[in-house]
C-alpha cells in the first residue's frame, strides 16, 4: 500500500463500463515526513475520499481483480482508506533520518 494525499478528481464522461461507479481521484504519494514523492497518479475510490485527504492506496491489478471479483477490471490503483493520523515511534524517526515533526494527515 501506498501512502498518499488526494489532489484533485478526474472527470470522464465516457470511461470503462468495469469503471463506471466509482470515481477517479489524483493522488500524489507521501513519505513519512508527509511531503510529496513521485508522480501523481489516478486512483479509483472505493472509499468517499476528497481533495486533501491522506488516503491509503493500493498498487497492485491483482488485488483490484480479486477486490471487485472482476478478472477483467482494467485497475492498477484504487484508493481503499482515509488516514486519520500517521505515528511513527521517535526512536524510529531519529533511526530513519526523519524530522522530529511527524506526518501530517
């Protein structure tokens, strides 16, 4: 799973019929110090999210196959959760390299 931030929606009229309920967000991973790494990417969610959510993504076909028992689905990532709150153990912080500030949800 990925951990990301919610940037925006896409909008698309016409989409694929295996697509057609649920609607497509942009999202851009986060590290642990909640700043953006990589690029954006599109996402189906599953899950209610918007604009300035920190969101749990899943990368993977398989899992969206088996998640919507669909062997046809074409879905590499889907968004299955909104983050409330990132803690990571200050130990482990200082061992990872990261500012003593924490992540933001």
């Amino acid at each position: 799973m990925i951990l990301a931030r919610v940037c925006g929606s896409v909008t698309s009229t016409v989409k694929n019929s295996h697509l057609e309920r649920n609607r497509l967000l942009l999202v851009r991973g986060l590290d642990l110090d909640g700043r953006f790494v990589g690029p954006a990417m599109l996402a189906l969610d599953l899950v209610d999210a918007g604009t300035g959510d920190t969101v749990l993504v899943v990368k993977e076909g398989g899992a969206a196959r088996i998640a919507f028992d669909d062997p046809r689905i074409p879905l590499q990532l889907f968004v299955v959760g909104v983050v409330d709150r990132v803690a990571l153990d200050p130990l482990e912080r200082r061992r990872m390299g990261l500012a003593t500030g924490g992540a933001r949800a």
